[in-house]
C-alpha cells in the first residue's frame, strides 16, 4: 500500500472564511502576523502540527480558535527549523484578542509587538465573550521582538471573556514571557511554562480571571535583560488604580526556579518567583515557589495597601530554596512583612529540594509528583472566600500535583525535549486501541484458569475487575475466579489505553448426595 505523505500547506494572509486545518496536512505560517479576521473561526484538528516561521497567528476580537486537541493527539506549533537548531524566537506565537474589560480608560489597547494598528485591539465591554478553546495545545519557540521592547509571547491573551475555554496547554522556550494576561476573564487550568526567556505567568491591564494547577520550570542559563521572574503582576504600566483592577486568583501552582541546588548557578538576570507591584491585586494561594534568588516581592504603596487591606492574598504557600525568603523594600513603617507572611500560613524552607518532588529537574522526562514525607502533601487550604467557586478542585496538597498514587497531569500531551523532538502528521502518542488474548477458554471448571495477555511494548500495565479493584500490573494477569477484567496500559509518555472487558466465568462442579436405606453405624 502507499502511504500519503503529508501536504506542507503555506499560511501567509489573512483568514477571513471559516477555516479548518486538518490533521493529515503540516501548516506553515510565514509573513508576520496571521490574522483571523471578519468573525471566522479557525477549527484546528487534534493532532495537527504547524510550524510557525518568524510569524504570529493573531484571533481578532469576534473571530474565533477552536483548538480543540487531546491527549494523544495534542496540537503542535512549533519552530519551523529542523531538530537541534530550534530556539528561542523562531516565531511569533499566539495571540488571542477578546471582548471582555481592562481597565485602559479607553476601554481598548492595540496589543503589543508591533501588530496592526486597526486589527490588533483588544477590551471591551462583555466579560463572558467567547474566543474559542485552546485545548492540549503546544507552543514552542514563539515569542519576539518585532519591534525594540515591544515582544510577543507563547500565548498572549488580550481581554479574553470567560466564555473561552483554555486548559492544557504548554509553552516552552519562548522568546519572552509563556503566559501574559492583558485585562479580561478567562480561566484556565493545566499550564505548562517551560524555561522561558523571561516570566512565566504575566498579568497586566485588569486581568480578573482564575487559573488551577499550573507549574513553571526555568532554565538556570535563561534569563532575560528585564529580570526574570515567575509571576510578574501590575495593574498597568504606571500603577494606577484605573479600574478593574488586577485581581486573578490562582491556586495550586508550582515553580521550580533556576536554583536547584544552594549551589547552582544561575544567570544573573533571574529575579523574583512572585514581583507584586503597581497596584496589583493578585492571589496566589496553596502554591510552591521554589529556586529564585528572591521569593516574594511587593511594590508599591497601593500594592501594600492591598496586601494589608485582604485584597491581595497569599497565603498557604511554600518558599523554599530562595536566599532571600520576602523582599520588604519600600513597605510602609509599622508594617513587617514576616509577621505579615506568617499570618497568612505560609512556610519557607531552606532548599529548593525540601519540597521532595520526585525528580523535578529531569532534562527529558521530569516528575513534579511529591514524594513521601514532603511538607507539601499537606497544608492546603480552600477556606478563603476567593476559592469559594466551583471552578476550583479542593486539595489536601500545595503545588500543582499530588503524590505518586496520582497520575500526573503532564502524561502523554507533553514534550520536555521539543529541541530535538521529531514530529510527523498526525501527531498520534499511542495506538487507537489495546487488546487482550487469552491462553484458551475463558469459561472453566472450578480450580481451572486462563491467563488474558494485553498487547507488549508498554511501560506500565494495570488489570482490574468489574469492582474497579487493580489486580495485576504486568502484561499478563492469570484469572482463576469469575468476572469482567480490562487492562489499562501507559506508554513512556504516559498516555493511556483501556482494553475492551473480557469476561471470565467460572463454573462450580456438580455435587452428588448419598442415601442410605438404613443406619450407618452397626455392629
């Protein structure tokens, strides 16, 4: 049979139809910004690869993205360059431009990075608008400076209504920050920011929205001019108290900064794991900051005031492995921000690896799970009234992950090698499905059995019966009672298969009853 390789299809004007790229085609985006314009809408398939050349892809307020991938077949953008010479700013990323409120007087601001001066505004006056899904989506080596000081991100979100759907994305090795807020209502969960050039998380303008497991990783040898930090939150670039203010709320979060170690050593641009200033009111809660030369940082009179006043909170959080736990400079007199942070059930720890994750700086396959012991498997708190939202998943533990009887969120969708990573279209991490075969009959006498055998070549095997209950853990599982049993396999990546059930009976042998035609005992 001949196979069809798949068309490299050039993206270089604007999309102004409703547009679907599908799976069996690569997309490669070239000329600047891409524009989706005239309220299209952009469907990418799961498992679609596109590669983004010294380009942006920019949704315009009333057009939408549907990307809508899974966890075996995730979305890929990505540096259009060959494995080993992709980098940092190969293209622009993406960029989302809703309808929701900042907090500009104007009501609206061209976004950032040297995008057009009529179709790149965003803000507006409907907080539930609806950009589209961004769904197990990978960004990598996006981000650039078309114009000095004025860069694009991983993922920009431009007041971004909370109709959007957004979760499941990862962005690695961008040219400037992986995630930035500018004013809107969109929440998300399932972040990745992997060692960025500059901060992790951003959030500017207003910025309203709730976020929920999320975990950054830097690189100790990248670090950008401007100092970079984990979160970086204003209100606005001189620190108004134009309104709406600044005032996300995230929990669950974990940073591994750039020291792993008391003694690694680090660019010396990194700054801060958290930079509170110019009026922000954000809130970081149940969260690990971990490996920055600074844990926590507030600015600012108004920022202050937030902080004491219970608009800003932060609390139940671990700083660990920072040299200098809380920066007070600047705080007003009478206040001591230790007093403050201990209040407020915070814990710092020495280093970085007293948290016990289980092997966090893994180059290639990292392990953000806790393992046994860790002060993090406790301490969580979802009392606030800030967490009193359904969007929020109550935990026992801080951090964006639990302990080693979890799997991790990060299984199958991700790529912590995207440098070297070869991609093929489709995009597909595991077969379409696992079978089982059995030695011989699966109905048997008592005392009999048969061994059911899933398909070889995966990392991990779980059998279970009609209960629920995990029975074996290797390719084969011998049945010698009745029941209905499947088998759950991983790959290396960790994505999953569940097998069709087999079902296995067995039968009792007959019994025989003896009579007698008078006594039994005689002499």
């Amino acid at each position: 049979m001949t196979m069809l390789r798949a068309q490299v299809i050039t993206v270089n004007a604007d999309i102004t139809a409703n547009t679907t790229w599908t799976n069996n085609n690569t997309y490669q985006l070239q000329g600047g910004f891409i524009y989706v314009t005239n309220n299209a809408t952009l469907t990418i398939e799961p498992g679609t690869l596109i590669y983004g050349n010294l380009s942006s892809l920019v949704i315009t307020r009333g057009a939408k993205i549907m990307a809508q991938g899974t966890p075996s077949q995730p979305i890929i953008m990505t540096s259009y360059k060959a494995p080993g010479l992709r980098a940092a700013a190969d293209w622009g990323g993406v960029i989302v431009l809703g309808n929701a409120t900042i907090n500009d007087p104007a009501g609206q601001r061209l976004a950032e990075g040297g995008i057009d001066a009529v179709k790149g505004f965003y803000g507006g006056t409907n907080d539930a608008d609806n950009s589209g899904v961004i769904s197990y989506v990978r960004i990598e080596f996006a981000g650039i400076a078309y114009v000095p000081n004025s860069e694009t991100n991983g993922l920009t979100m431009g007041g971004i209504g909370s109709g959007t759907t957004i979760d499941h994305v990862q962005v690695s090795y961008g040219g400037d920050d992986a995630f930035e807020w500018f004013g809107g209502t969109v929440n998300g969960k399932y972040f990745v920011a992997y060692k960025t050039v500059d901060d992790m998380f951003d959030t500017d303008y207003g910025y309203r929205g709730k976020n929920q497991f999320v975990v950054g990783i830097s690189d100790p040898n990248i670090a950008d001019v401007s100092g970079s930090n984990g979160f970086e939150s204003d209100n606005d670039a001189t620190g108004t108290l134009n309104g709406p203010r600044t005032n996300p709320t995230f929990s669950n979060l974990t940073f591994f900064g750039p020291k792993q170690t008391s003694s690694t050593v680090i660019q010396t641009n990194f700054r801060r794991a958290a930079h509170l200033r110019r009026s922000t009111q954000l809130d970081a809660f149940n969260t690990i900051f971990t490996g920055f030369p600074v844990g926590l940082k507030i600015e600012n009179a108004n920022t202050f005031a937030a902080a004491t006043a219970g608009t800003l909170n932060y609390k139940n959080n671990i700083i660990a492995g920072c040299p200098q736990v809380l920066d007070s400079t600047g705080f007003p007199a009478g206040f001591t921000m230790k007093a403050w942070f201990d209040s407020n059930a915070n814990t710092s720890l020495t280093n970085s690896t007293d948290i016990l994750a289980i092997d966090p700086y893994n180059a290639t396959d990292p392990d953000y799970r806790l393992g046994a012991g860790s002060p993090a498997l406790t301490g969580a708190s979802f009392s606030s009234t800030e967490l009193q939202d359904a969007f929020f998943t109550p935990t026992t533990y801080r951090g964006a992950f639990g302990d080693a009887n979890t799997r991790p969120w990060t299984d199958c969708w991700t790529e912590f090698d995207p440098a070297n990573a070869v991609y093929t279209s489709p995009v597909q991490y595991i077969a379409s499905s696992v079978a089982v075969t059995t030695t011989g009959a699966t109905t048997f006498c008592n005392g009999g059995s048969v061994t059911l055998i899933a398909d070889a070549g995966y990392a991990e095997y779980f059998w279970t019966n009609a209960a629920g209950t995990v029975v074996g853990t290797s390719a084969t599982y011998t049945a010698t009672a009745s029941g209905d049993y499947k088998v759950t396999v991983y790959n290396a990546r960790g994505c999953d298969k569940t097998s069709a059930t087999t079902m296995v009976a067995v039968n009792s042998l007959p019994t025989a009853a003896i009579t007698t035609t008078g006594a039994t005992a005689f002499c």
